[in-house]
C-alpha cells in the first residue's frame, strides 16, 4: 500500500487530494496558502486538514526510514529471509515493525545472552519441549566450561527460555490486549513525602481503570512522579497475564512444564510487563498530551483572535502598590510618548495628586483608552481611574497580563526600548494588548501566555509545533499591515521568516512605506516563491492599487481588472459598488487555473477589502461590591470573564485575585463533554457562588440557569 493511500484511509480524504496536497508541501507551499488559495488543486481542503496530511506524511517517511534501518541490520546478521523482508516492507505500525525486529535487535549483555555463550541454549530447547526426562539428569550434560553446577544450567536455560517468551510476537500482543482492555493505573504516595507532596494529596492511594482515567489525572500524576511525590504503576491483574501465557507456552504436567512455567512468570514480571507497561505509559501520556495540546491551542487561538481596539491613542497602566501604578501613554501606532510612575493605593495614597497626572495625560496625549492589567491592584486602580472626570469620553478596560513580564524581560522587548525598564516594557505591552491583541502577544512564548493545562509537562516539541501552528493560522487569517508591522509579526507570515521579516523592516526603514506589493520583490532575498507565499496576506493601505489592500492574491489580479473591465468601471469602482458585482456571471471566468472557489473568495474578499475579521471590542465591568474573597457569599450572582479553558471546566475572573472554577457539571443543565462547547476564551458570563474556601483560595462557581 502506498502512503498516499495510507494518509487517505486514516484521514478519510481522497487518495488524489492527498497526492496534490503533498506535492504542494514539498513544493515549499505553506499551510495558510495553500488554504487560502489552492481550493482547486486539493478540493478545497482546510488548515486542519492539510496539518492532518502533512503530520501523517511526516510519520509514514519517518517510518519508511526505520524500515531501512531494520531491514540493513537483519541483512548484515545474514537472517534476512524473503517472507521477512516481505512483511517488514508492508509494515505500516511502527509497534509491529518493533516487535518483528526485537529478536533480531543487537542486544546488550542480558542473562539469556550470558547463558547463550555458555552454550545453554540446547538445555533451554530441551526444556521448551516439555517431555518427560530427568532435567538434572539433562542439565549435568552442560555442567562445562563456565557452568559451575546444574543449578546455573537450569537457571542460564530459564533465561533463554524468558527471552524468547518476552519476544514472541503473539506474546506480546496477548498482554498488549490485556493491558489494552482491563489495566489499572495506581498512583501510591512515595514513603516520608506526604507532607511535602500535599498538593497530590489526591493521588496519595488512587486506583482507577487506565481507560477511564481522564487526561488532566494522567498528567498530574505524571508531574507527581515527576517531583518525586507519586509512584506510578500500570497494569493488568498479574494472575490473568501469567493464565494466558501458560496456556500458551506451558504444554503438559512433566517436570520440564514446571521449569517453563517458573521461566513464563519471569519473562513476564521482568520482561514482558515492563516492556508493555512503558508502552501504554507512553500512549496514556501521549493522548494525555494531545487533548491538552487541543485545549491549549483553542484557547490560544481566541486570545490570539480576540478583538482589538484598533489604532486609537492609548493610556497603559500597569497597577501596583508600594511600588506604585507604571503608566505610559502610547499613540495609534504603539509608540511610546510618555511614562511616569503614580501612587493612589497604600502605603502612599496619594490619589489626589495621581488623578491629576491621569486627567492631564489624557488631556495632553490626547488618550481615547485606558487599558488595566488585570493582576495586583486592578480592581482598586480601575475603580480610582473611573472615578476621574475626563475632557472628553474616555473608555477603560482591564487587560490580561498574563506572559506581559515575560515580554518586558526578553531580548524583544529591550530591542524595542533599550533605555528603559522592565515595568515601563511591562505598561507598554498592557497598552498594545488593548490596541491589537495579535500584534502583540506573538512576540511571547505561546506557554507564557497561562492559558492551558500542564503546558510544561506534554510533549515540548508536539506543544511548540502546534502552538506556531496556531499562531502562523491566525496571523495569516487576519493579515498585517505592512508598513507597521513589527519583524516579529511579520515572521508568522506565510513564506517569510526571521530573515525575510528583518529586511521587510530595513527596507521601509530606509526607503519610506511600500506603495504596491510589486515593490516586495525588491527586499533582498524576496524572491518569487517567497512572494507568492506571502503576497496575499500582507496589506498596504492607501498604495496605488486597492487590491493591495485585500486578500486578493496578486495573481488573480487580472481576473479582478477583467471583471471590472466587463462591467466599465475601474476596480476601485468594482470595491466600492456591491450592486455591480451582481451583474457579475463568475463561470465566465472559470479557467484552468482559476475555479468556481476562487472567484467566489475574491468576490467576498472585494465586499470588505482590508477589514479586520476580528469582533469589535465591548466594555465590561465586574460588580463593584467584589474586591477579594472575603466579599463572596454563596448563592450570589456575578459576571465574570473566562480566563481558562481546560477539560475539565474553565475558570472565571469575578474581579478578585482568585479566578473561580466552573467545574464541567456545572457549566449547563445537560451533560456537557467538552467545556469548550459551552465556553470561551475572555466570554463574558454570569456565575453563581457555590462555595468559598479561604484558607486554600478556591471558589467554586456554577454556570447553571443563568444566562
């Protein structure tokens, strides 16, 4: 079988649309344009589909080289046979092809090796037999050389005999079967740390069916073994896996049957289970690591996507107490014009002269928001900058800081303000979120954003790629502005890089703002791949073509100038005029390069050139009678923001330092499997108080009822 008929079978996708995608892949294409403007050569497959290929072609060629691997070292042993060859060619489940290879495997110096050299194997042939013989009477045959007494023949023989029970392919898929089906996964607190391990306090005597144990309790258990805290076991009744091997290898009732017996429980207490144990501790792990991976990238990809300001002028305030609030004053494009430092919360209290600076400020920089992290001291410092009396309407909204002192500590961020401080750098950031959330946030490491689960236990190098993923996806659907995006920006777009982005930068630094798309093709190192790859989804507004500012891709431009041509009008005309596009017949300009989805995108796309798809932004307000914990009572009724999203709830800011938890079974009077199906990243919702514990600053909360 092919692999573009294996991704085909897997993915359910045709075998032709797999073949073209690939094609496309190898060709340099990447995954948003070949979404975006390739709908005709793959069928019009989406982003998530061509990763599935790509992930999928990437593991099978992964595979295929293994094979090579394993059919060279079985060849250089002289026991290559042509039905082995054979099977191993048309293997396509790496757990097979491991265990067709592990009898071949170079081997360290195990027992059953030992006792080989020592020439035991004859004795370990005989035993297999199960006759009726006298095995001391046998073994003294091979008390020679190195073999002292017959005690360590029968013992050197069991060895062997071990071995070949732990490497027989039907063996080890019987107790692959067991596991699969009725294993248990225990988690024991580790003797002398039940103090210092508290927090697995729940994990301290746990049993449960592995197939029942929620990803979230698979990764905490791990990060508990991790620690040191937990010790982990996986695996089936031991008396079931010992009755099926027995009936497999144990033949009779002679003396012989009982030596292969004692070997059977061997091979599989020291051999077998282990080996099958690593594996399924492996697989809980990896489907552990892959639903929090889902969860995290979901939540990425709303915090990435969520609505922004726009350009407009912008007061950032980064709250604090002693150390007072950091304030800056940013104008449309980011730039920093002012910052100071003010004191309205103890010990100083110096509202008065704080509100002052603030309404000067706006009045001076023209301020149209305020933006407010959202950590220490926002809800004392949004309800002083409310309070304010402004010239003209000013909006306030509290902003997330999550990964923003990350930011302010990075070789980003003091490439970007060298001279000044990481709490000026911390304010900035809190001020663009507001303004463009996107633009902003790709400068961090996506797991410093603090919107997943167990970020730091999964799998770094699945994380890092699906995160880039996501966040490639959304810089690509949303498109930048070329002649203000920053480098780290412009490095998510499709076809460029670090590289490419920086000489996008220099360029417009030393030749003034891009007056047409054509103009890319003079940045050094922009050559026509790169820029058909990223053409589409950079925008320059106000250039000399108004095409340049939509996602029409350059090379469709003709047909767009046809249309416009046909109608009399100019493409400017064409943009501006949605009754004309109605005369429009598109199969006139179906060709064989061009189809039906293709032309119907351009159509959509010339109805709202440049337009950000992101939601306007709305105010919110939490209510003013909650300020900390003390204040909750159970039964009360408060809105709130989602601030995480996990599988097994999400958690909701009510406007004191402690989100509260919305446990699954509380999100919605029905079953609800997926939380995400209910909530989302930064929704507003209304919550009821469940239960308050103070001591450990946990909130319950439920979603039940309410709207």
């Amino acid at each position: 079988m092919t692999i573009n008929k294996l991704i085909s079978s897997a993915l359910n996708i045709r075998e032709s649309q797999i073949e073209k995608t690939i094609a496309l892949l190898n060709d340099g294409a990447t995954i948003p344009f070949i979404s975006r403007y390739r709908k005709e050569v793959t069928g019009g497959l989406d982003e998530i589909q061509i990763a599935d290929i790509k992930e999928q072609y990437d593991k099978l060629i992964d595979l295929t080289k293994r094979k090579e691997t394993i059919l060279k070292t079985i060849e250089e042993q002289e026991k290559l046979t042509p039905e082995l060859k054979s099977r191993i060619e048309n293997c396509w489940n790496s757990t097979e092809l491991e265990d067709i290879y592990l009898p071949y495997k170079p081997k360290r110096q195990t027992r059953a090796e030992i006792a080989r050299k020592k020439g035991l194997e004859g004795l370990a042939q005989a035993l297999m037999l199960q006759q009726k013989f006298d095995v001391e009477s046998k073994a003294l045959a091979f008390v020679k050389g190195d073999v002292q007494d017959t005690k360590e023949a029968i013992n050197g023989a069991c060895d062997i005999i071990a071995e070949w029970v732990s490497e027989d392919e039907a063996a080890r898929n019987t107790i692959r079967n067991l596991f699969q089906r009725d294993a248990f996964v225990t988690s024991k607190v580790v003797k002398g740390k039940e103090t210092e391990g508290d927090k697995y306090r729940d994990y301290f005597d746990l049993e449960e069916r592995l197939s029942r144990c929620s990803s979230h309790r698979i990764l905490a258990m791990r990060r508990g073994e991790a620690e040191g805290f937990l010790r982990i076991n996986i695996a089936p009744l031991e008396e079931d896996a010992l009755e099926r091997l027995n009936r497999k290898f144990v033949k009779g009732v002679t003396e012989a049957s009982e030596y292969v017996e004692v070997a059977v429980k061997d091979a599989y207490k020291r051999l077998l289970k282990p080996s099958i144990e690593t594996e399924f501790a492996t697989m809980s792990k990896d489907v552990a690591d892959e639903e929090a991976i889902r969860v995290f990238v979901e939540n990425l990809r709303q915090l990435l996507l969520a609505a922004p300001l726009g350009q407009k002028r912008v007061l950032g305030i980064d709250p604090g107490y002693r150390t007072g609030c950091k304030v800056v004053c940013l104008d449309a494009q980011g730039n920093l014009l002012h910052n100071e430092t003010i004191y309205p919360h103890p010990p100083q209290n110096e509202s008065s002269k704080a509100a002052g600076k603030i309404s000067q400020m706006v009045s001076t920089y023209k301020i149209d928001a305020i933006a407010i992290g959202n950590g220490t001291a926002s809800r004392e410092t949004e309800h002083f900058i409310t309070k304010i009396r402004y010239e003209k309407e000013v909006q306030v909204f509290v902003v997330s800081e999550n990964g923003a002192s990350i930011y302010s500590a990075s070789k980003i961020a003091r490439e970007e303000f060298p001279e000044y401080d990481v709490t000026v750098r911390g304010a900035i950031s809190i001020g663009r979120r507001l303004m463009d959330p996107l633009a902003e946030l790709v400068k961090i490491d996506p797991k410093s954003i603090g919107v997943g689960q167990y970020q730091h236990d999964v799998d770094q190098t699945k994380l890092k790629r699906s995160l880039d993923l996501t966040v490639e996806s959304c810089v690509n659907m949303v498109g930048v502005n070329v002649n203000t995006a920053s480098k780290h920006l412009l490095t998510y777009i499709s076809g460029l890089g670090p590289t490419l982005a920086q000489n996008i930068v220099n360029y417009r630094a030393e030749n003034g703002a891009f007056k047409t798309r054509k103009q890319l093709l003079k940045v050094p190192r922009m050559g026509e791949k790169a820029f058909e790859q990223c053409a589409g989804f950079l925008r320059i507004a106000d250039g000399e073509n108004p095409l340049d500012n939509s996602a029409v891709h350059p090379e469709s431009y003709v047909v767009v100038e046809t249309m416009a041509k046909d109608l009399g009008c100019n493409v400017k005309e064409l943009i501006e005029n949605k009754e004309l596009k109605k005369n429009l017949n598109l199969n006139k300009y179906v060709n064989d390069k061009v189809g039906l989805p293709t032309l119907n995108d351009i159509i959509e796309e010339l109805d709202k050139p440049g337009r950000d798809p992101r939601k306007g932004i709305q105010a919110f307000e939490f209510d003013p009678t909650i300020k900390t914990i003390a204040d909750l009572r159970e039964g009360m009724v408060l809105p709130g923001i989602v601030t995480n999203v996990t599988n097994f709830g999400c958690f909701v800011d009510v406007g004191i330092k402690e989100n509260g938890l919305v446990h699954i079974s509380e999100l919605a009077d029905r079953f609800v499997s997926d939380p995400t199906e209910i909530v989302s990243l930064h929704q507003y919702v209304q919550v009821k108080v469940l239960s308050v514990d103070a001591d450990r600053k946990r909130v319950a909360l439920s979603m039940k009822g309410l709207d």
